[in-house]
C-alpha cells in the first residue's frame, strides 16, 4: 500500500487543521426543536416487530385523538434490542420526542441526564397509589413514570413430574428452601429423563440477567449495592451472602443440573420435556397454560433466606425534559390512565395488570383465577433494582460476573472485580450527584 | 519524455508559459475533481474521528447531566490498569496473527483451485463468494446455532469419526471459543481474497508456465518460480486489507458470545462500543479507539516497512 | 491417467468445498420453509439442510405482517443505490486526479485517504451524530425551498457520509494506474482536456472496475444497521437490516428470522452473479499493485 511515514505526520496536522477550520464555520446555531412541531406530540415506543403490545399504543392514540381537536399524538416505533441507542442518539442531537417509554430500571439514569421532566398526573381517572409499586417511577422523591402492567418471574413445572418424583409442591406460603430446591433438582436430575432439570434461560444477555438472577442474589442475603445511599458496592456485591449466592450459582453447571449457556428458545425447551422446571417470565404463563393445561404448575421462588425474591419494574411512559408543550403531553399521560386501558395492556402482552381494579376484570387474574398467583408475587416478592444512575454501569457489571461466574470463574473474585469496578465508576462520577 | 520537452522549449521559448499555464490548469482541474471525495471525507470521517478522540481527554459520558470536562491524561492511566484491555489486546492480536496466514492462504488454494480452466469453475467461483455476500450479523446468527453442543458441527463431527470424537460446546468453552469464532470469519471471508488472488494469478503471462513446462519443471516448481514471484503484488494488498479487518473484529463478538466466556474473545473494537455504549463511559471508550487507532497504524507502519519494495 | 485422477482430485476438492461455503445457507433457505419446532427438532440431523417435512410459506407471511418488509426493501435499494452511483462518479474523479495528473500534494493526499481504512464506524458514530445535526439542510417547505439545521430522520443521512470511501479511491487508483498513460498525451495533443479524457477513455476502460466498486460499495449500504437506527426515526425510512431486530422481541420466530435474512440476502447475491464475470475479471485486469 501506498503508507510513507515521513508524509503521515504531516497528513495529521493537515488534517486538523481543515477540521478547525471547517468546525468553525458550520457551527449555527443548536437545533432546539422538541418532537412538539404545533401540536402534534410524538411518542416513541421499544415495540416495532411486536404487535400485541403496539396495537394498544396505537388503540389509546387514537381514543386520544378523536377525543378532542387541540393535540395530535403520533407514532414512532422501535427495535427493543437498540432502542437505548436511539434514545442516547436523539437525546445528543436535543430531538427526543416529547412522549417515550423507558425501562424501569433506567428511569433514574435517565431523570438524572435531564432526559426525562417529572411528571402530574394527578386527577386521572387510576391514581398512581393505587398501582403496584414496581410500576411507578420515582426518583429524589418525584414521579417521572408509570408502567401499564409488570411482569413478574415464577418458576413453571408440570404437577406430575415433581409428583412423581416425590418432590413437595411449594406454596406462596410455603415456598421451596434452598436445602429442598437443591435436593428436588438432584432427584430429576438422578432421574436421567431431563436434558437439566433446571432451565434458567442462561443463553440470554442483556438486561435479563440482573432481571433473574439478581433476585435470588438478595434472596441469600446479598445485592447488588449498598442500598443506602448507593455509595458502595463493595461488602454487598461481594460480600458473604452475595459469595454464596455465586457459588450455588456456579454449583448448579458443576453438579449437571442447569445448562452453561441455555439454547436459543428456552420455553420451547421446557414445553418439549427437556427440562423439569423453568425459571421464566410471565410472559409464557398463558403459552404454558395451554400447552401443559391442568398439569401446569407456577411456582413461587425459592427462599434461600431472606425470603423468595423476584424483579420487580417493566417498561413505563415518561416525559422528555426537551418537550416544549408539556401541558399537551400531561393531558395524554391523564388521559391513558383508564382501568380499560391498563386492562388492554394486560390482555394484549400477558403481563400482569398494574391495579388491582383492572386485575379483577381479568378472568385469569382476578381472585380464583389461574394466574392470579402471579399477581401476588408481583406483590409481595418484587424488589425493584437500584434506583441510582448509576444502575446501566452496575447492570453490565454485574451480567459479566455472572456470565464468567458460570464459565468458572472463582465467584468471590468475579464478584469482587464488579464491586471494584462499581466504585471506581461511582468515585469517578462523583456519586451521580446533581 | 523530459529532455523532450525541454529541447522543445529551447527551440521556441514561447512554449514555456504555456507549459507553466497548463501545469497550473492541471493542478486546478485535478484539485477540482478531487474536491468532492476530500470534502466528503473530511466532513464525515476527519471531523468526528477527530471529535472522538478530543473526548478520550475529558469524562464525557454518555448521558450526563454535565457538560464534559477535560481530565487531561486520567483516562489512560484508568485504561493502562485494565486487565480487560490487555486481555482484549491479547485476543485482538491472537486473531489476526492466526486469520491473516489462515485466509490469505486459504484464500490462495481456492484461487488456485478455481483458476483452472475447467467447466463449471463460474459455478463454484460464485459458490465460494456466497458467504461474503450474506451480511455479516446474519452468518453469526448461523452459526450461532450450528456451533451449539448439540449443534450441526458436532454432528458432522460425530458422524466423520464414527461417533468417537463429541465436540465440545464450542462458544461456551473458553478454550475453544475464539478458534470457533476465527473458523467462521475465514469462512465468511475468504471468498472475497480469493477473488483477489484469483485476479493476481490471471495477470501472470501464460508464456512464462510454457517456457516452464518446456524446461519440465514441476508442478511444485512452477509454484514456487513462476506464481509466487507473480504474485508479489497482489500479497502485500491482501496481507493489509485483511489485517485491517482483522483488527476490528467486532459484530461476530457482539452477536455471539459477548466477549465471553471469561474474556476469552473480548476485543479492542468491541470493549470500546461495550465501554462506550452499554456503560455510557464516553470518554473511556474515546480512549480505547485512540490507542487502537494508534497500534494499527504502527503495525501498518511496520508491515509496510517489511514489505517494502526494494528499489 | 494421472492427469485424469487429478482433474478428477480438482473437482471432488471444489465440490466438499462448494458444501462447506454452501451448507450453513442452505440451512437458512431451508429453514425459512419450516415451524419453529421442525427447525429445533431437525436441529442435530442432516434433515437441516434439507427440504422434509411440512414446509410452508407460513413464515413469510408472518414476516410480512410483522415488518413493513416492503418499504424497508424499497429504502434499501434507494439508499444502497445512490450511494454506489454517487461512489463511483466522486471516488473515480478522485482516484483519476491522483493516478493520471501532476500536482503538488497528491502523495500526501492519497496517504490521509489510505489512513482513513483504519478507523472503525462503531468508534466515532456517536459524534458524528451530534455532528450531522450541526449540519444546515435544504429542505422543501410547501412552495419554496428553506434552510434548516440537522440532518437527523432523512435518506441522506443514509447516503452521504458514506459515499467517499478510501477503499474504493484506492482501488480505482490501481486501476487507473495501469491504463497506459499515451492515451492522455494523445488525447491533450488533440485538444482534449483532462475531463474529456476522464470521461471519453478512461472511464469507458474502466467499466469492470466500475463494477466491482459497485459491489463493494452496495455491501455495507445494504448490511447498514446502527447507523440508521441512530439518526432514523420514522419507520418509513428505515432500511433492510434494521428489520432483523424487529424478530428478537418476546416470542422469538426463528422461522421468520430465517425468512428475512432469506429475503434481504437473495437481492444482494442476484446482483453478484449477475456482475459475477466482470468482477472477477476487473481484478485481473488491475493487476493489483502494492
């Protein structure tokens, strides 16, 4: 190729300067448009691709619309697997819309980057104390979101397999121990019938992770901050109780009963009998009920000692800082909290309704009905992650320990490493404060 | 050519102000059509790659509410700390130091293998680009289940050493992870340096492989005395364009293991969009694409000057 | 008899070769045609690659319904296309004026250019989103026309900052260095200027190298996937590869995923075999110097 490395110094100085000098007359002024042209609103949504849950976005616009003449809210949809992308692309440019939805557990890093206002809702037809707590947004005491519905993580199985096996099938008020859970997945697993007894869905990434697995981290006792005031991960993230929690964890792959790294289709894995019982979403609740019927069971989560423990917060709606016409956008927000519309959203993704009036207009919800355990669960076990900004930086963290934890790495350092590196980002950071 | 010109002009002086102006015309016309790929380049590649590497001197992040400010050198201090870096370093350096030779000479048999003038060669010339054409989050998709435990490569596997060898679950080993990755990058672009080496084995004049077949040498011989020399060119295009891919190894890691397991596969290009993106520390990342961006253009440096042609 | 065992050798080489290069493809067309259960179950057999059980176009129909697949193949032949058309004129114009004419910082400009290749797109999208938004555009506003700031949510977002490519000025470079240089003497002799000659001889020679640019610049436009989801917000101008990420919500359908990866690939290899003979030999006929 043609590199002479006398000219390529003099290249580079060259080309910095064109640089200042082309930054120097192209820099106009900052675009200051805020997704609010007039008075149409734009709302951003994560679920291009999926049609259940963008269909009751599109059903509620358009209630919104003919409803009244003033506003005009319009559609914009996106791929879940990038949308943080777009958002963090938009967010630079100052174009976010004035309406988007946000992962629960982003919303602090978000309100904290000044890219969400906080928000009133008040006089809506569902006040927001009415709605489970993991389905409301809050940071340094002020409301920036509200979700529709939560999803909550139960552990499925088929009554007659434990049955057969002679395992205990646990109750809300008697959950499994870890002591019977480990015996239970040794007695499948002698069984030699079951691939892994246990399918946690390990061949997942992302945000999954700190979603099902940390849960059970706070269940034996650790977490993955000091909660008070989010200042320290070290002695929590790697202290005694989270060690353990690794060292279970990584147990599980050593003694065959769960799989290093999950296959593509996890549910589909447990519906074809390749494992015994699935640590798993909501979200396949009906799908399971209908393929395995009565013999369906929804468990509740182990109790490794500080009681059975799920995530708890999905996605939720907010309001951009940048949006010029908030009244507009506040009047959208009021308007969509109906019990109807949180019954939509329930019906439509088979999540769990976020207020107990709409759960009862749900036949599988209501009291008496088959998933109404969900409900409780959603109730009485979530605990919602970090609320800090910092929460995007400990989540990688804490996937790749978990991911190396089951790789083989050693848990007490892999958890150290996290916890480490956490503070350093919080040091570096100055604590997220302002 | 010169010395032409130069008695031309010492015959009618006249010439030369119209050699001058037609000197500077060139120039203005070549500076002309120039122009729109500079520009284009400087707007769109210099400005931001420029702005990019500015940040690796401050703690800009990706959301904040802050604006960045300069920290002078502290982000390289952090990065020099970081075993990940170095192990990233390591694999980044592990994988074209192995798919550099692996598919420049894999590259080479197939042109080879192709280059005879058999029927049906279009065939397999087309067949062997396929991979190239299909893109290239698509092919990780693949091969993100063939390589599974109970994936179709442990099956043919099986099947050839008649159920002797069970292959391992090749992304979930540390041991395997990065040679299965390597495997299915030579896979997927080998076809396009054939191509290459197809177009440098045709620029060789058949006279030369007559007078060698007269003087009855081998076929072993006239590879080494007559396609080799031939191809000096052509090696030196290869070699760098496909170090440079090499180097920014980074879609098939995002796809399919996520720099696991345990940093077995993490690279430079893909710590910098996980530093930069998923844990929004700009600066940081800014910093890893500027050392990088550094020690490739050493190595191309360096590679340049061993390659050098000697005249 | 040697000669024909090895002919013999050559093709069963080039034959176990075509299955390697071909098999894990024919495993997604094949696938395309099956329920997600058929490709899980089929998943550790040879039945993977082929075409048994119930096959249907099932899936492509649920892709249809799932991803406006259309418009974004529409937006993607649009975008991919103006970027090569405009590649080849502005890159060729670039490559004619360092390869063919005399002037002061040529050698220094080729060097920045060929530099250019070593940076990664992941490493500086960010900035160059914040970039292209500074940037003033013209845009049609009812009767007339008027500037505003930003690009962002436009085709030529898509388009422009990709046109120049030093891949390609590269390669037209080579290329153009090895037509021989009495033609432009010739050409100035007769009056012609350096236009002329760009245009009427070394274009017309150059067509095979025109082709294999084309090619190599229609492959990344085509496979592009960040970049719009970056500076991209309405659906309507969304390109082909972006619609991927449209299957990996809840209730993944592989079959579909197979179905679209089927669908966005065969454009791009049609338009291969179709430049195949010219591409191949355009190479050759650089003779590809160092």
């Amino acid at each position: 190729m043609v590199f002479r490395r006398r000219r390529l110094a003099l290249a580079s100085v060259a080309a910095a300067a064109a640089t200042a000098l082309v930054a120097g007359c192209a820099s106009g002024p900052g675009g200051s448009s805020s997704g609010a042209g007039g008075d149409t609103l734009t709302l951003w949504t994560h679920n291009a691709g999926n049609s259940a849950e963008l269909d009751v976005v599109k059903k509620i616009i358009k209630d919104f619309n003919d409803s009244q003449d003033k506003y005009t809210v319009e559609l914009q949809s996106f791929p879940q697997t990038d949308y943080n992308n777009s958002v963090v692309a938009a967010a630079s440019a100052r174009k976010l819309p004035c309406l988007l939805d946000v992962d629960g557990p982003n919303v602090a890093n978000w309100a904290w980057g000044g890219y969400l206002a906080p928000i009133d809702v008040s006089g809506s037809e569902v006040p927001v104390k009415d709605q489970l707590a993991s389905t409301v947004g809050t940071y340094k005491d002020q409301l920036y979101s509200f979700g529709f519905y939560d999803v909550s993580l139960a552990l499925f199985a088929r009554g007659s397999v434990l049955n057969e096996h002679g395992i205990r099938i646990p109750t809300p008020g008697k959950p499994w121990t870890k002591g019977e859970f480990d015996a239970a997945l040794a007695e499948l697993r002698k069984s030699g019938k079951f691939a892994y007894p246990l399918e946690m869905g390990t061949g997942g990434s992302g945000e999954w992770w700190p979603y099902a697995y940390s849960p059970q981290l706070q269940s034996f006792g650790g977490d993955l901050i000091d909660r008070n005031g989010h200042k320290s991960a070290s002695g929590t993230l790697d202290g005694k109780e989270s060690v353990e929690w690794g060292n279970w964890f990584r147990s599980l792959v050593t003694k065959g009963y769960m799989a290093k790294k999950s296959g593509a289709d996890p549910n589909k894995d447990f519906l074809a009998g390749k494992s015994a019982i699935q640590w798993d979403g909501s979200w396949n609740a009906a799908k399971n009920a209908q393929k395995l019927g009565d013999d369906l069971v929804i468990l509740p989560p182990v109790d490794f000692g500080e009681g059975p423990k799920i995530g708890g917060a999905s996605w939720q709606w907010a309001m951009s800082s940048t949006c010029s016409d908030k009244d507009g956008a506040q009047e959208w927000l009021r308007f969509s909290r109906r019990t109807k519309y949180f019954v939509d959203y329930a019906e439509a993704t088979s999540t769990i309704p976020a207020t107990d009036a709409a759960a009862r207009q749900i036949a599988d919800y209501r009291p008496g009905g088959k998933f109404e355990v969900l409900v409780q669960f959603a109730r009485e076990y979530a605990t919602v992650r970090p609320v800090t900004p910092a929460y995007p930086y400990i989540s990688t963290e804490f996937q790749k320990a978990a991911q190396d934890i089951l790789a083989g790495a050693d848990p007490e350092s892999a958890l150290g490493q996290a916890a480490k590196n956490i503070d350093n980002n919080l040091k570096t950071n100055n604590n997220y404060a302002g | 050519m010169t010395t032409k010109i130069a008695a031309l002009e010492r015959l009618c002086p006249v010439r030369r102000t119209r050699t001058t102006n037609a000197r500077r015309r060139q120039s203005l016309t070549a500076l002309g059509m120039a122009t729109p790929a500079v520009v284009l380049l400087i707007v769109f590649l210099v400005v931001p790659v420029v702005l990019a590497f500015a940040l690796a001197f401050t703690d800009a992040r990706l959301i904040s509410p802050t604006p960045a400010r300069f920290v002078g050198l502290r982000n390289f201090t952090q990065l020099f700390e970081d075993p990940v870096f170095y192990k990233s370093l390591r694999n980044t350096a592990y994988f074209a130091a192995v798919v550099v030779p692996l598919q420049a000479g894999l590259a080479l048999a197939l042109a080879l293998l192709v280059n005879a003038k058999v029927r049906g060669v279009n065939f397999f010339r087309t067949v062997y680009f396929l991979p190239v054409v299909t893109s290239m989050v698509v092919v990780s998709l693949l091969w993100t289940f063939l390589y599974r435990k109970d994936g179709l490569v442990n099956h043919v596997i099986s099947t050839l050493t008649l159920g002797h060898v069970q292959g391992p679950d090749w992304l979930g080993d540390p041991a395997t992870a990065m040679p299965a990755i390597i495997l299915m990058s030579v896979w997927q672009g080998v076809g396009f340096h054939m191509v290459i080496w197809l177009a440098g084995l045709q620029t060789i004049p058949v006279e030369l492989y007559e007078a060698a077949e007269l003087d009855g040498a081998t076929t072993w011989h006239r590879f080494r005395h007559v396609t080799w020399p031939g191809l000096r060119a052509t090696r030196t295009f290869v070699l760098v364009t496909i170090t440079i891919a090499a180097f920014s190894l980074f879609t098939q890691i995002r796809v399919m293991t996520q720099g696991g397991p345990l940093d077995s596969t993490t690279t430079v290009v893909y710590q910098a969009v996980r530093t930069g993106y998923d844990q929004q520390q700009t600066a940081y990342a800014a910093t890893v694409s500027l050392v990088f961006f550094v020690l490739v253009l050493t190595v191309s440096l360096v590679q340049r000057f061993l390659t050098r042609e000697k005249d | 008899m040697t000669s024909l065992l090895k002919r013999l050798g050559g093709h069963a080489g080039r034959i176990v070769l075509a299955l390697v290069f071909a098999l894990p493809l024919v495993f997604m067309l094949v696938s395309s045609f099956k329920t997600d259960d058929q490709i899980f179950g089929d998943l550790g057999s040879p039945s993977a690659f082929l075409p048994v059980g119930a096959l249907s176009l099932d899936n492509y129909t649920g892709m249809f319904e799932r991803v406006p697949a259309a418009q974004f193949l529409l937006n993607s032949v649009l975008i991919s296309s103006i970027t090569v058309v405009l590649g080849i004129i502005v890159n060729s114009l670039a490559a004619f004026a360092l390869s063919r004419m005399r002037w002061p910082g040529r050698k220094l400009v080729l060097t920045v250019i060929i530099a250019t290749l070593i940076v990664p797109f992941e490493t500086f999208a960010l900035p160059l989103v914040w970039w292209v938004n500074q940037l003033p555009l013209l845009r049609v506003n009812g009767f007339h026309l008027e500037w505003t700031t930003g690009w962002m949510d436009t085709y030529q977002v898509q388009i422009l900052p990709f046109v120049a490519n030093a891949f390609s000025i590269f390669f037209f470079h080579q290329f153009f260095q090895s037509i021989p240089k009495e033609l432009d003497e010739a050409a100035i002799m007769d009056g012609a200027g350096w236009f002329t000659i760009y245009r009427r001889i070394v274009v017309p020679l150059s067509g095979p190298a025109v082709a294999t640019v084309a090619i190599l610049t229609f492959l990344p436009a085509w496979n592009s996937y960040l970049w719009p989801l970056m500076v991209v917000q309405s659906e309507e101008l969304r390109p082909v590869m972006v619609g991927i990420s449209y299957f990996f919500q809840l209730n993944v359908g592989w079959g579909q995923i197979m179905a679209y990866a089927s669908m966005i690939t065969v454009p791009v290899l049609a338009l291969f075999v179709a430049f195949q003979r010219s591409f191949v030999n355009s190479i050759a006929s650089t003779g590809v110097k160092g």
